[in-house]
C-alpha cells in the first residue's frame, strides 16, 4: 500500500434516531446520528414481511389472463 494516502479512522459515536447507540470506527469521527440502524429496520425486524398483497396479485393475474 502507497504511504499518506490512506485516511485515518477516528472512534466515532453513533446514534439511532430509535435511540440506540453504538461505537465503531471512522474517518469521520466524533458524533454522528442516523436515522435508521439494524436494532428498527423492517428487514432485521422482520416486521415488513406483510407488506406484499399476494391474493389480490393472482386475482389481477387471473382477471388479465382469463379466457372468455
């Protein structure tokens, strides 16, 4: 690796806006708030699994597709 072009990763705070907080390692550093971690999003939560409306698909399907 090249020397001094490679940024230098600071501790770093980071806060949830659901009010979780975690420490990690960045260029950033100090403090930084987010508004979406893995504690509340949908796909870890796995709240957002009823979302799709599968019935009403097929009967669109059936409806689009059906010989008279």
């Amino acid at each position: 690796m090249k020397p001094k072009i490679h940024p230098e990763y600071k501790m770093t705070s980071f806060r949830c806006a659901c009010g979780s907080t975690w420490n990690a390692l960045s260029s950033k550093g100090g403090e930084l708030t987010v508004e979406i971690c893995s504690n509340c999003h949908p796909f870890f939560t796995g709240a957002g699994k009823n979302l799709i409306d599968t019935t009403g698909r097929i009967e669109k399907f059936k409806r689009k597709y059906s010989r008279t």
